[in-house]
C-alpha cells in the first residue's frame, strides 16, 4: 500500500509540475487544481510523510509515529524565474506546514 500511495504522490508532482504557470510577472497565488487535491485529501495518502520534513536521525532507527502527509494548503504560490517553480505548502497529521518547491523542465 505504501508503494501504491507513493507512486500516487509522484504523479501528483509530476502533473502539478506540467501544468503551465501564469503569463504574469507575478502572478498572484492559484487555487490547487480540484481534481489534484482530491488525490490527497480524505487520507489517500495517510502512510507517507512529507518528502520535505525535517527528519531527525534516530540511532536505534526506532521510527515510529510519525507525522503523515494529510493534505496540501487551498493555493500554489509562484517563484520567479523564467519557469516560475510553483510554491506548495504540504501540511502533516500534528498540524505541521512544509513548504515545497515542484518545477519541470
């Protein structure tokens, strides 16, 4: 199942990084495409942190209960740049907000 949930995961990277960014200089925050944040939301995904915690190392490997991705926040910001990289914020189980940076190309 984890396997299943993380291949999920990366294809929602993958189409999120396809999708072109606004023509605009600087371009005000998007809304998360619907039919993206459904692949997340209700707990799809509930046995995968988030790609971009901060993990500390555990000597004994004794890695247990940890945050899981829960979902990601309403909009996508943008960077500058030429290919303006899109700005998520992925949120976890104990109410943590990571931020993310998905760009193609």
């Amino acid at each position: 199942n984890i396997v299943k949930q993380a291949e999920k995961l990366v294809r929602l990277y993958v189409d999120l990084a396809a999708m072109p960014a606004p023509v605009e200089e600087a371009p005000p925050p998007q809304p998360f495409p619907a039919s993206l944040k459904r692949q997340v939301d209700g707990g799809q995904l509930d046995e995968l942190p988030v790609v971009s915690a901060p993990l500390p190392a555990d000597p004994g490997a004794a890695y247990q209960d940890l945050p899981h991705l829960v979902g990601f926040e309403p909009t996508i910001s943008y960077a500058g740049g030429i290919n303006k990289p899109k700005i998520l914020v992925a949120l976890d189980s104990s109410g943590g907000r990571h931020r993310q940076l998905v760009k193609s190309g």
